[in-house]
C-alpha cells in the first residue's frame, strides 16, 4: 500500500514540474524598441556636448578680439555669474571658465557649474586653430560631466555654405553622470558651421548654426545607440530662440538592428520633434 501511496506522490511532483517548464509562451510580450525615454537622454547628453563647444569657441573669440581695436567690442556669450581668468604662457591661451558652485544659467536656459578650462596658440592668424578643454566638476542640468577633448576652428567654405564661414569639428570623448547615479559614455564627431552672424562680433543672438557628424552612445545597461546627422539634412540651431534644442534637421539612429528618425520640425522656436519607430510616428515634448 505504501509503495502504490508513493508512486501516485511521484507521478504527480514529476506532472507538476513538466507543467512549470513548458508554460505557454507570452505571444504578446513586448520586443525591444527604440523609447521616447531613451531619445530624451540622448538630447539631453547633446545640449551638454553643444554648450561646451559654444562656449569653446566664445571664449576663443573672446581673446582674438581683444588684440584687435575696434569700435564695438565683441559681446560673449557667458552670463553675468561667470567668471573668467586668462593666463598666457609662452605662445598658449588658457582661460579658466569658473561658473560657481550654486548654478549658473546659459542664455538658451540650461544651468551649469563648475570649471571649463579651454587653451589656445595666441597665433590667430593660422588658418586652422585647435581649440581643446577639460571640464572640472563641471554639471550640466544637474549632469556631471567629465572629459577633455578638441575642437578644430578654421574659416573655410563648404557645401552647405559656398561663402567663407566659421566651420569647427568637435572631436567628442566624455563620460555623463546622471543625478540618479547612471553612468553614459559618448564618443563621435561633430562639426558645426555658423552660417549666419559671423559677420557681426556685437550681437551672439543672430547666430545661426548648422551641425552634422555621427555619435555612439553607450547606455548602463551596454545598449549602444549610434546615431547619425546627414550633411544633407544637418540640425539648425538659432541663438535667438533662446532655447536648448534644434529647430529643424534630422537625427538617425541606430540600436542593434532597431532604426528610428528624430525630425526636430521645419525651423519654429519650440521644443516639439516627431520621433518614427517602425512606421510608428509620435510627436514628443524635447526637455532639458
């Protein structure tokens, strides 16, 4: 009797453990995709690439025109709450960007703190001029932001713009702490052409920038988002708007065998772009 008690026992844990091994698979279980989170991080992490490099060639063009008398002195970008310390070394520039410990707010809204220490050959009259920095407890948003690089500066025609023009190519290596302790890495090339307001050095609000170049991003969980901005379609960004994103231009981008497009609009001072996933189109809010 205890012998069939303990068969019938048996059969039924082996029946209970084939059922838990083959429950039926979840057809409506959700595949990997392209998020609209996901997106905002990336412009997040583009407004922070964006304000060093402006910042960069500011403070470049801020030192070249104090060797040169003019009527009208040049007008930087930096607010009020910056400070700066210029310090010339045999033949190189290096001004210390000091925006405190409490935050310093950027014309276009973004807020900042912390250092950016660039440096330069006080030969201005070289046709290609490199322009590097370091960033020292330096936030962005609340960002901790962490690298050093180059900038390449030179005056030059291109096919977007058949008129002399400052043309720069940001050579991005820099690692984003975000507040909640995640950690992105970015690498790529950017270049960036001002295409209007190069002609007046009294007034940063007309200047208009045209940027294209490729970037990978690498997320805390490894995915690696590689986007692309096409020369034929670069992104605008106009001083006046006083605002942190692009108005127009379209980001491609890349994850695993996954596409997606950001089209940031038809040149409007907003913060609206329409993100395409899989024939799936959806306007979304850009914040900072």
């Amino acid at each position: 009797m205890k012998t069939k008690i303990f068969a019938f026992i048996t059969m039924l844990s082996i029946a209970f453990f084939i059922g838990c091994n083959n429950e039926p698979v979840n057809e409506a279980a959700p595949v990997s995709t392209i998020t609209v989170d996901e997106t905002l991080v990336n412009t997040d992490i583009d407004a922070s690439v964006d304000d060093v490099a402006i910042i960069a060639e500011d403070q470049f063009d801020t030192q070249k025109s104090l060797g040169f008398k003019t009527s009208e002195p040049f007008k930087s970008i930096l607010p009020a709450c910056a400070t700066v310390t210029s310090v010339l070394t045999n033949d190189t520039y290096t001004r210390t960007i000091d925006f405190g410990t409490q935050g310093c707010a950027l014309p276009n809204g973004n807020v900042v703190k912390g250092k950016i220490i660039i440096s330069f050959s006080k030969n201005f009259a070289t046709p290609i001029r490199t322009i590097s920095y370091k960033l020292e407890g330096f936030y962005h948003n609340g960002n901790l932001i962490e690298g050093s690089k180059t900038l390449t500066h030179e005056l030059k025609t291109s096919d977007i713009l058949n008129t002399i023009h400052p043309v720069t190519t940001h050579s991005i290596d820099i690692k984003i702490t975000f507040p909640d302790g995640k950690i992105y890495t970015r690498t790529g090339t950017r270049v960036r052409e001002m295409v209007e307001g190069f002609t007046s050095i009294t007034n940063w609000e007309d200047n208009v920038f045209k940027a294209w170049g490729y970037d990978i991003t690498t997320f805390p969980n490894g995915s690696k988002y590689t986007r692309t901005v096409q020369k034929t379609s670069p992104l605008l960004v106009k001083m006046s708007c006083r605002m942190p994103f692009p108005v127009s231009g379209v980001v491609e981008i890349l994850k695993n065998d996954l596409k997606a497009t950001l089209d940031y609009g038809n040149g409007e001072c907003d913060d609206l772009a329409t993100m395409t996933v899989k024939d799936v189109v959806k306007e979304i809010h850009l914040k900072k």
